[in-house]
C-alpha cells in the first residue's frame, strides 16, 4: 500500500506536473482552493480533463510553496480503499498527525467507493485543517445530501470552441474575419469537444467516442443500475442520437422497446447524469406544469453525435450544439406550434434554429402566433447558416449565424 501511495505522489520527489494548457474554470478553482475551506468537488462526463485540473492545482499549490508533504493525492479508479483507511495509510507513512498544519487531500474517481459520501464528511467533519478536493466522472449519479453545506460543486463541461482552438495551438482563428476559414474551423470543432481530439486532430472521433460511450454504457452502467440490460441502455442512447430534439414518451418508448416506464426513465436518468444525454422541458409560465410536461432529448454534445454517424443532418447538429452552447433547459410546444428554445434568463428569449438557405414569414410564424405571445418573450432570435436568405423583417427577430454563437452567447445570457 505504501508503495502504491508514493507512486501516486510524485511531488513529494520534487516532481512537477507540467500541464501547460487550463481550462476557462482553472482560475475560479485556484480561488477556491485558496479562500474557502469547503470541499471542492469536480464533476462532469469521462474524458474531459478532470484529473488534469487536478494535477494542475497541485502544481498551483507546489509554486505557492505548500509543502508536497502536505498534498496529497489518491485515485480510487484501481484500488477500492475507503478514503478514511487511504488517509490513516498516509498518516503513517508521513510520520506525523494529520492535524498537524494545514494539508490538502485530493480524491480521485471517489464515486467508486460505496458510501463515500459519508466517509468524505467524516473527514471533513473531524480534520478541519485538510481542505478535500473530489473528482469523478460519475459524480451526479450519487447524493449528496450528506454534504449539504460543506461543498462546491463544479461541473467540468466538454471544450468551449475557445477552448478548442487553445488546445489546439490555434488561437489566432478567433479574430479571423475570414468567413470560410472560421467555418470550416467551426464545423471541425462540432466534433471535436474533447481535448485529446483538439489535441491531436490525427485521432478519429468516432473510434474515440465509441470507446468512452463503452465505458458509460456497458462499465459505469453497473455500478448504479441494479441488473441493468446493457442492450436497452445502449438501444435509447441509440434512438437520442438518430434524432436529437425529438419528444419521447417514457411509456411510448417502454412498449416499443418490451420494457416498462420506471425501467426506462431510471436508464435515461442514467444517460443524462452521465452527461451524454440532455433533457429539455416543455416551457410554461406554471413552474408546477414544467415537471410533467413532455421532454426532448439531446445528446449532450455534438462531439457525441458521430458515435452514430459521422454524416448526419446538419441541422440537427446546429440545433444540439445550440442547446450545449446555452445549456437549454427548455423548448416551447402547444397545440402544433413549437419553438426550439426558451431561455429563461433576466430577459426571457425565444430561439429558432433554421439552417435553411432561405427562411421567409413562414418559418418564422410561431413568433407572432397568439399563444407564445402569452409567454412574454422579450428577445425572438434565429440561429441561421452562414448563407441564409433572410426575407422577413429583421428589426423584430434578431438573426445570429451558427458559428457565431459562442460569441454572443455569454451577452445573450446576462441580458
């Protein structure tokens, strides 16, 4: 055990870790780590570089001189060790008392240990000089009841187009005015959302994905579904990614897959706090109708959508990767009229996504309908290609081209 523990801590040898490239949150995590003593818990889907982060305070730490004795790091991804033994192994091996000076623990993929939870508030509770940093791919699948009040909670997302041109050593492209080039960019980033792929655009996202979604589905699955069919899991992953944006019916979807309700809504409950799947609710101006509304289904990013297809319908990408772009909770539907998202933000907004060559009155009609005017919506907005004609008045409903989106997203929000 000591052997496996100082493998894990190269630090404590003078070693350095070295990432070079941060993510956008690595700032507010630095301050974090620093200002509170709550414990920091990084969550989010497989692959996209939580463990990194993690090193990458410790280097935060090591250049503010913090003792390496005093950090220390144990990943729970290979030996299932309840954390209070894992610290009482360290205790030993540091020679000293844990209460000894201020320290910091790092967690790895501790949602693999049972009941980890309460170990972790055992700790927190009873070592009120360690300051506890957690991480897991699957984090969201487990309460967290027991940590109310003693931890910040920070979801690690897939890359940001600015992040993807960063770790892809190809900032310059952000203030191009070039439209073809920004494109085509664009386009390779819709599948691109994880850092090894923006890394290395040698790797192919299909064959990438195919062995993350592996994991989740026929790995991870097990851990939180009790005699889980492996099969149905994948079979409704599979009918999200044919068609993101449809509704699904829980009970429609059970008697065409032989399955129940119950069974199917704890598998896409699964897939959605895996973060593969993402569910939007059917707006409404009664917060109590919101729950059982109808739902639509996305996969969580585009980057997602080539484990299926690498060719598939371009509106449907544009249309998914505005919902990850705005992190859409909602759409609007009543009575045959729909409206792909409702941003419920200081000013409420209506979006419609129409990748079409020409877009006139007609496409745009359910803005003025009677109904979704009883929605209030301050802001009508478009997500248009890049050579749409427009043939309406566009004083009214303000036209935003696809790729342009992930500029005006964060005024978009603050409005």
């Amino acid at each position: 055990m000591f052997e496996y523990i100082t493998l894990q801590n190269p630090h404590w040898e003078g070693k350095k870790y070295n990432y070079l490239l941060t993510r956008k949150i690595f700032a507010r995590l630095v301050s974090n780590l620093e200002n509170n003593n709550l414990i920091l818990s990084l969550e989010g889907p497989r692959r996209v570089g939580k463990s990194i982060l993690i090193k990458q305070l410790m280097d935060s730490l090591l250049n503010s001189k913090v003792s390496s004795k005093d950090i220390f790091y144990f990943s729970f991804d290979d030996f299932y060790l309840e954390p209070i033994k894992v610290i009482k192994e360290y205790e030993q091996l540091r020679g000293k008392s844990l209460r000894d000076g201020k320290m910091y623990f790092f967690f790895d993929e501790v949602q693999k240990i049972k009941d980890w939870q309460t170990q972790i508030k055992i700790i927190y509770d009873n070592y009120s000089n360690i300051k506890i940093i957690i991480s897991g791919s699957t984090l969201r699948q487990n309460k967290k009841e027991s940590l109310a009040g003693r931890i910040l909670e920070y979801f690690i997302n897939y890359l940001s187009f600015e992040e993807f041109e960063l770790f892809s050593n190809n900032t310059k492209i952000l203030s191009s005015e070039i439209d073809d080039v920004f494109i085509s960019e664009y386009n390779l980033y819709l599948s691109r959302q994880y850092p090894e792929l923006a890394i290395n655009r040698i790797l192919v996202p299909k064959e990438y994905i195919y062995t993350i979604v592996k994991k989740v589905i026929f790995e991870d699955s097990e851990k939180f579904i009790e005699n889980v069919d492996k099969d149905l899991l994948h079979k409704i992953f599979n009918i999200v990614l044919r068609n993101p944006g449809q509704i699904i019916d829980y009970s429609d979807l059970a008697k065409d897959l032989g399955s129940n309700r119950k069974i199917i809504s704890n598998y896409i409950d699964f897939l959605i706090n895996s973060s593969i799947v993402r569910k939007v609710y059917n707006f409404s101006n009664n917060a109590r109708k919101i729950e059982s509304s109808s739902r639509k289904f996305y996969p969580f990013c585009t980057s997602l959508i080539s484990y299926m297809s690498e060719n598939s319908e371009m509106s449907k990408i544009i249309e998914t990767d505005v919902a990850f772009q705005l992190n859409a909770e909602y759409f609007w539907n009543k009575d045959n009229e729909e409206i792909d998202f409702i941003i419920d933000s200081k000013k409420r907004m209506g979006l419609e996504v129409k990748y079409k060559l020409s877009i006139d009155t007609k496409d745009i009609k359910t803005f003025n309908s009677k109904e979704f005017e009883k929605l209030h919506i301050v802001d009508k907005i478009i997500i248009i290609r890049d050579n749409s004609k427009l043939f309406f008045d566009t004083k009214e409903i303000i036209p935003i081209k696809y790729y342009t989106l992930w500029k005006t997203k964060e005024r978009l929000l603050n409005l």
